[in-house]
C-alpha cells in the first residue's frame, strides 16, 4: 500500500512541475511571445521573458525539493531528490543567466555595445533590481561551490554552510519579479498562481527547515548516553530521550545530527542508525572520515544532541518483495544492521552480503541475528580481487555476476538494499541489473554531495 501512495506522488508532482512549465508558457504564447520572435530586440525581450519565468518555476521547484517535505521524502527519498535538485538547480541557474543576457540586450535595442550601460540603468533604476542583484549573487555562490570541482576543495560542513545561501537569493529576488514582471501581475490568475507558488514554497522551508526540527528536539531532548569503540576509528553513539516512540523512525533510515559543545556543532552531519528503532533509544556507527566525524570520538555521555530527520527511503517502506537482500561495504554496513534487525522476514527470507577489508563491523550481531532470526550470512573479507570486481579476493573461479548467482540464484526475486563506497556499489548496481534485478527494487541511498 506505502508504495502504490508513494508512487502516486512522484507521478502527482512531477505532474504538477510539468503543468506548472506548461502554464507559464502558454501565458507567454498568449501574450505574444511567439510573435516578437520575429524580431531581433524583440525577440531578444521575449526570450528574456520566457527563460526568466521558466528560471523562477524551476528555482521554487528546487527550494520544495530541499525543504525536507515529509511527503516528498517518503516518496522519492533524500538521494534522489537531490538528485533532481542538482539538474533542476542547475538548469534554473542556465536560464537564470540566459533571462538576464537576451532581457538586457533587448532593452538595449539588440544593439550589443549598449548592453552594460542598459544594465546599469535596470539595476539602479526599475525597482526591486539591487535586490535582484543581491540574490543573483548569492545563487551563483550557491552553484558555484555545488560543482563537483570545487565540491572537492571544501569541506561537507563549509559547502552545507554555503549552499543555505542559496535560500536568501530566492528570497531577495522575489521583489523584483512582483513589482517589475508584466507576466506576474497583468491578470488575477497569474497573480494567484505566483503568490501561490512563492508562498508554498516559503512555508515548506520555514515548516519542515525550521519547524519541525525545533519541534522535535523540544519534546525529545536527545542526549548521548554512551560512546562504544567498534573497531580502527569507528565508535557507535548511543542516544536517548523523551516519547521516542513518536519520532517515528524506522530501521534504515538517517538523521541529521549536531552535538552541542564541541567546535562546529552548528553544523549538521547525516548518518544513519545502525540499530532499529526501539521507541527508547538510537544508536548510530561513525568512522572517523575527517571534519565532524572526528569530533564524535570525544562525546561524553550527557551531551545534548540535536536532530533533523528521519529520512530516507532506503527503509521497511521501499520493501515490495517477501524476500530481501541486503548488500554492504566497510560502515556502508550500518544501515543494513538497522534493517536486519527492523524488518519482518522468516528464517531463509533475507540474506545479508558483507564486504570489508580488515574488520568485520558488528559481527557478533550478525551471529545473533542469525541465531535468532535466520539471517542468511555471506562475507568478503579481504582486498577486492580486481579494480573492476567488488567480490574480495576469495572469489576466483566466477565472475561477478555468476558468483552473485551462484551465491543467491533467486536474486532478481528480492528486494534488494545496497549502501557502500560510491564507486563500489556502481559495480554492484551494475551487476544486480546483468542478474536480472528490476531498477524499481534496488534501494541505494548515498550521502554523496
């Protein structure tokens, strides 16, 4: 039943973006915009019109994508929601560029050498420009710092900084397209239509941005109450609080967490749980990685802790199948310890497939869950037998998509749940597609950004 739902509201809003697009274009078709294409300062003007209304459709659209609309990530999910961020953002930001290149030229009469003072004369004269400028710049901050070039350079926590900069750019342009835009206030139903959509838009980040988070850490009051060594630089952080049992989490899924005292604790970082949810506490397993990673070796208990979340879909509600399999490299493990334990399954039903190198992470829970449950347990220890092989060196007489056969034949019959290293899980996607598995039961999370 959750998934039919969640299918229905991808498709309703992917429905309502495309509907969104189409309508504004038919405004602009409407008003004469196919026509002044025939000319060149005109056409210019018009172009300038369209791609600056497509630019404002899509730039609501991502700020809703982000804004951690329950529906929405229960439906699509954390990764791929950005996912469609990224494009959407990204071609917001292209049109963004082209509206004020072709509406500045054409104001210039199409005539080049007149474009920057015609600029300058829009910026300081036409109301609501400075402001327009202001948030124009702090989009391409945004951007800027979201290429995967530069993602590199920066630390997760300086580019998360940046990137909420990305909201005041929205919020400041939107004097300027109210007070100097024709085609957002020559009629009443253009003018409902972009107060709607601004308005929804603001009162989805300020509810489930600002809201919610501040909601939840009110009534729960998380605090750690342990810090247990796993292995070589990775501890689990035991958390606890009031009425958990309304947080509503489930096995899988991550929050984004901050802990209060330390240096950089306004700054969020997602990991998931590595233990079900058992409405009295929540355990998640962290490798020291560098940035705030680190800083959670040092915890003491009593420590206040403040939450996002949950989210993500790699969770009980993507599951279609009575049988699963779960797949995971190094700490990638950890959300599958959580839906090992969290999800309902007979003895033979779930399989859980463990790659590591030096250490096996959580391998008297395993043995547990094995005893207990009948988790099917399959290991690959060691280094990886080839670059282009995720099977650890064991593996020699198959190749991947054979071994993965030979392992579980019925594997194209299952649901199957994958959380590793990014280049890692690709050559495993790669080969759960050659075995037959349906792209709709692959459930991949990545806090890739």
């Amino acid at each position: 039943m959750r998934s039919r739902n969640d299918s229905a509201v991808r498709l309703g809003a992917l429905a309502a973006l495309w509907l969104s697009l189409l309508l504004v274009m038919y405004w602009w078709v409407a008003d004469g915009g196919v026509q002044e294409l025939g000319g060149w300062a005109t056409g210019l003007t018009s172009a300038g019109r369209i791609t600056g209304l497509a630019a404002s459709v899509l730039l609501l659209a991502q700020v809703v994508l982000m804004a951690r609309v329950p529906v929405l990530e229960s439906a699509f999910g954390q990764d791929r929601l950005a996912r469609i961020h990224r494009v959407t953002g990204f071609t917001s930001f292209n049109l963004m560029l082209a509206h004020v290149v072709t509406i500045t030229w054409g104001y210039a009469a199409g005539e080049l050498h007149r474009t920057p003072s015609t600029l300058w004369d829009l910026t300081v004269d036409y109301p609501g420009m400075l402001l327009a400028v202001g948030g124009t710049i702090c989009l391409c901050l945004s951007v800027l710092t979201s290429i995967r070039v530069a993602r590199r350079r920066i630390r997760y926590e300086s580019w998360h900084l940046l990137h909420l900069y990305a909201y005041l750019g929205v919020g400041i342009a939107l004097p300027h397209q109210l007070w100097t835009g024709q085609e957002f206030l020559s009629s009443t139903g253009r003018t409902v239509f972009w107060w709607t959509a601004w308005a929804v838009a603001a009162a989805a980040v300020l509810a489930f941005r600002v809201g919610v988070p501040i909601h939840r850490n009110v009534r729960h009051r998380l605090r750690v109450t342990a810090v247990v060594p796993e292995g070589a630089g990775i501890v689990s952080v035991y958390v606890a609080g009031r009425r958990l049992d309304r947080l509503r989490a489930e096995a899988g899924q991550f929050f984004s967490w901050r802990f209060l005292g330390r240096p950089g604790w306004t700054r969020a970082n997602p990991y998931s749980l590595s233990a079900a949810p058992d409405g009295r506490g929540l355990r998640i397993t962290v490798q020291d990685a560098g940035d705030g990673s680190a800083a959670v070796n040092s915890l003491l208990p009593g420590t206040r802790v403040l939450i996002e979340g949950p989210y993500g879909r790699m969770s009980p509600r993507a599951r279609t199948r009575r049988k699963v399999a779960l797949i995971g490299a190094g700490v990638g493990v950890t959300p599958l310890r959580a839906l090992a334990e969290g999800l309902d399954y007979a003895p033979g039903d779930a399989v859980l497939v463990q790659r590591y190198t030096d250490q096996q992470l959580f391998h008297d829970e395993f043995q547990a869950l094995w005893r207990d449950r009948g988790l099917s347990l399959l290991t690959l220890p060691g280094s990886r037998r080839r670059p282009d092989s995720w099977f650890g060196a064991g593996v020699r007489e198959y190749d991947d998509v054979q071994a993965l056969l030979q392992w579980i034949p019925d594997i194209a019959e299952r649901d199957v749940y994958l959380c590793g290293p990014e280049a890692w899980t690709a050559l495993v996607s790669s080969s759960l597609t050659a075995a037959g598995l349906p792209a709709e039961r692959l459930h991949l999370e990545t806090f890739k950004w």
